[in-house]
C-alpha cells in the first residue's frame, strides 16, 4: 500500500465515523446518510476510486459484524420465534431467489436461469444495521425487533450457501449440478456450519474459563469471530452460520466471565461495530463510479427497467411470503395458535416492509467469477437494488411506523421494569442471606458496621429498582425519590473527587499512576450511577449499547 493509499483509506475511515456521529446526534438513520454521502463523495473530482474488495468483506468485515450482533442477542429470545425465523431466514431466502431469478430471466435478455437464480441468491439475505437503528429509536416492540435481527443473522449464512451453489452452475466452465445435489450440498454445508460454530463456542467458553485473565479473554474475543470463519471456511461449510452460532453460545453464558472481561468486550465490540458499520455503508456509495464504468454502452432506459424489475421483486416477494408465513401456521394448527398469538398485522406490515439490503449482497456481487455469464450487469443490478432498498424502505420505513403506531406500549415498558425490579428484590435477599451466613459463621470477619453498611446497600438497591418503574410517583414532598436524590449527590461528589485527584496531580503530590487507578474506580462507580440514570429514564445508554441478550 504506497502513503497517497494508506492517506485514502485514513480519510474514509474518519470521514465516515464523522458522518455517521453526524447522524446519531441528528437522529437520522447513519446508514442512509452515509450511502448518499457516498454516492455524492463519488464524482467529486479527485475523490479516489474505491473498489468493494469481496474478500475483505467477506472475511474482514462479516464476521464481526455478525459476531458482536450474535453476542448482543437473546438465545432464548430467537428461540421462543424459531418456527418464524426458520421461515424468514430459510424460506423467504429461497422463495426471493427464485422469485427474483425469474424476474430477471423473463426481463433481461440471453441471461441463463442459472446466472438469474445466482443473482437471487445475492439479493437473498437482508441487513438489518438500519432497521435495527430505526427500530431502536422508534422504539419497536422487543418481539418485532428480535425477529428481524435473528432473521438478519441467519439468512446471511442460507443466502451465501445458496449463492456458492448457484454461483457453480452458472460458471461456464463447470458441470451443472442437479436440483437434488444443489438441495444437498445446502444442508449439508448449512449443519456443518452450525456443527463447527457449536463446537468451537464450547471449546472457547471452557478456554475462557481456565484462563481468567481479563486481557486474554478480551483478545481471544477479538480472535474468535475470524476463527469460527476461517474454520468452518476450511471444513467447506458455512462460515457465517459458524459464527453465529459461537456468538450466540457465548454471550449466552457470558454472565459466568469475569467482570472485567465483560466491561471491556462491550467497550471493544461498540467501537468496532461503529468503525465497520460506517466504513461499510460508506462504501455502498462510494461504489456508484466504479460499477456504472463496468456497463460500458448499455442503454440507459433499458437498464433503469431492469433495476426497477428486480427492485420490485426483491419488495413484492418479501410481503407476499411474511404475510402467509406469520398467519398461515396459526389458521391451520390450533396448538400453535394457542401458544403464540398472531401478532398485528399492522407489525407484520412492518416486518415485511423492512427487507433493506447491504454490504453483503455487495461483496458477494463483487465476488462473481468472471465467467458467470452478464457479470457486470448482475453487479449493477444488485447495486442499484441495495440502493432503492435502503432509500426507498429505510427513508419510508419511520413513517410507517410512526402511521400504524407499532412500538412497544407502556404495558411492555412497565412489564420489564417490574421483572427487573423483582428480580433485583430476588437477589438482594440472596445477598443478604449470604451475608447473614457469613456473620454468622465468623463473627470476626464480619465486623457489625461493615454488615450494616452492606445490608443498607442492598436494600437501597433493592428499593431503588420499585422507584424506577414507570407509575412511580415522586417522594411524598413531591421531590425526588431517595435512589435519585443519592445518584444526584454521588455524582457531584464524584465530580468534586476527581478535580482534587487532578489537582494532587499537577501538584505532584501523586503520580500519574496513582492517578491513572484512582480515576478508574470513580469511573467504574460513575458509570454504575449512569446505568441506574438511563433506566430510571427508560432511555437508551448510548451508542452500540446492547438492547437483549
């Protein structure tokens, strides 16, 4: 890489982190601004061309991405909605490829079934970076949000299988195989995908465990998602179902590392997670030039036609199979009926109007061999569908949500702050039970002034979790409760600890080291008194803050 390159990808990095911040504080959705930023950026003029490396995404950029949104999800959540997620993400991804395969076929000319079906297969999986955030701060329903998340995971690894199969039979230079064989070669590759993810997750959990060096374990955290690829990738299976699944595992039972481990590994993965979203979604935009040059002398009309084609497909094909998809197994089967209510339909509207495309269909377009027949065409059509996918329904997608009023209700808010504030009243009295033990098995140890303290401690807690809920009234004055009065106090004498640990500093009183591990602690304090700040709030933490799992 020469210094005028390196200077290139610099600027890209922090210009899309810039724009992406840009959007966060604005309240737009980063990614559609981000790709309109690119495609404008595109034909300034010396603006360098920047060609979308499969490779890179498919190794570089997918795992983790996959992996930290694998981590953040609920597993017994995405299990509770298996029958749906099996539909969206096994169904609907083969249902699309035929769907658009046969558009295309019937709509451009001289292009093989094979190649059409390949470019279905492209279009397949969905992303869901942007309707997650919409549907963050729109504030969706959990279930509706869990659903398309899980289903964004998922179909990755079904389209991706799907497209190295079709991707064959549309070489010329290879036999084509047989429906049964292509059938095969997909389940195969799909379950040693999801064998070589469970295996690895066990060994890395019971790694972590033996280890138990916060610094290691949050390296090997980093490691793992590129590991579980390069794996599965080996073993010729899905690398993206790998990695889900050991992402999965692993932040099912990430309650059992240490704690240190935890804290870093969410600071580390929001950061990557920010880096890469921008970066990638950047470069959709970016790639305008560089695929409209690969068409030569096409006509434009007749191209514009074609794109619309596809588009159409790829929108009609995703409501035509929610609908049946969600309601179809409740009218036919009572027992499903009965234990899972069919939701709205104004949800169901929603969930099939939030099929945006992304870097992945990109990467795999990019990817196409160069003797698939109508190569560049295909490229070009799989942009210009992530492009109307992600203007059209990313820019729509806010008011219709806000039209049909599909959030989650007051009743799902009070529900989670009582379960929390049960199982906060759960534990304290197992603390304090604990405690008591401990007293009373060494009283020495136990000094009457430390067990009041504690004991205070936890039912301070425990009462401040009953404060937070949504009906709580103001202390019996009409100021604030006692567990915001203390967060209010403990915050400015933080503040006033601080500047005196600085100033001890500059006075050389103590060493930057002493500093350094002073500070720490009121952070790690600070940032506990925050937390309690947000729920008390019912806000959102922040950016890149996990909302399940």
């Amino acid at each position: 890489m020469t210094a005028t390159q390196a200077l290139a990808l610099l600027l890209l990095i922090v210009g899309s982190c810039a724009i992406a911040a840009l959007a966060r504080r604005r309240g737009v959705a980063a990614p559609i601004l981000l790709v309109l930023t690119g495609l404008g950026a595109s034909y300034i003029p010396g603006v360098p061309e920047f060609r979308l490396s499969p490779n890179l995404v498919l190794f570089a950029v997918l795992p983790p991405l996959v992996y930290a949104t694998a981590l953040e999800s609920s597993y017994l959540n995405l299990r509770d909605h298996v029958r749906t997620l099996a539909l969206l993400s096994v169904g609907l991804v083969l249902f699309t490829a035929l769907v658009v395969g046969g558009a295309a076929r019937l709509d451009v000319p001289g292009l093989p079934l094979a190649a059409a079906i390949t470019l279905g297969a492209i279009l397949a999986p969905t992303d869901a970076v942007t309707t997650a955030s919409i549907g963050r701060r729109l504030h969706l329903p959990r279930r509706l949000l869990t659903v398309i998340t899980g289903e964004s995971m998922l179909n990755d690894g079904t389209a991706l299988t799907l497209y190295a199969v079709a991707v064959s039979a549309a070489a010329t230079t290879v036999a084509t195989p047989s429906p049964l064989s292509a059938v095969g070669s997909l389940v195969v590759i799909s379950a040693g995908g999801i064998a070589a993810g469970l295996v690895l997750g066990v060994l890395i959990h019971r790694l972590r465990m033996r280890i138990r060096d916060p610094l290691v374990e949050s390296a090997l955290s980093l490691l793992t998602p590129f590991a579980a690829y390069l794996a599965a990738d080996s073993l010729h299976v899905s690398g993206v179902l790998a990695v889900v699944v050991t992402g999965l595992y692993l932040g099912h039972h990430g309650g059992q590392a240490h704690f240190a481990t935890r804290l870093q590994d969410m600071a580390v993965w929001r950061v990557a997670t920010f880096v890469l979203e921008s970066v990638a979604f950047a470069l959709i935009g970016l790639q305008l030039r560089p695929v409209l040059q690969g068409l030569g002398t096409r006509n434009p009309a007749r191209l514009a036609t074609e794109a619309a084609v596809v588009l159409g497909a790829v929108v009609l094909a995703r409501i035509v199979w929610v609908f049946p998809s969600i309601y179809l197994p409740r009218w036919l089967v009572p027992r499903i009926r009965a234990q899972d209510p069919a939701p709205s339909w104004r949800a169901t509207l929603v969930l099939s109007w939030a099929g945006l495309r992304g870097v992945i269909s990109l990467a795999a377009a990019a990817a196409l061999p160069a003797d698939v027949p109508q190569r560049n065409l295909l490229v070009f059509l799989t942009f210009t569908t992530v492009l109307g996918t992600l203007l059209v329904q990313g820019l729509t997608l806010p008011w219709l949500i806000h039209w049909l009023g599909v959030r989650a209700g007051p009743g799902e808010e009070q529900a989670d702050a009582v379960a929390q504030a049960h199982a906060q009243e759960a534990a304290s009295e197992a603390g304090l039970r604990r405690l008591d033990e401990l007293a009373a098995q060494d009283p020495a140890g136990a000094p009457a002034e430390v067990v009041d303290r504690l004991r205070r401690l936890a039912e301070y807690r425990q009462a401040g979790a009953w404060e937070r809920l949504p009906d709580s009234q103001p202390g019996e004055e009409g100021g604030p409760t006692p567990s915001a009065a203390f967060r209010r106090l403990r915050r400015e004498m933080t503040t006033a600890e601080r500047a005196a640990f600085i100033r001890l500093r500059d006075e050389r009183q103590i060493d930057d080291e002493v500093l350094d591990e002073v500070l720490h602690h009121l952070d790690l304090e600070e940032a506990m008194l925050s937390r309690d700040e947000w729920d008390a709030a019912g806000g959102d933490p922040g950016p890149g803050t996990p909302v399940s799992g």
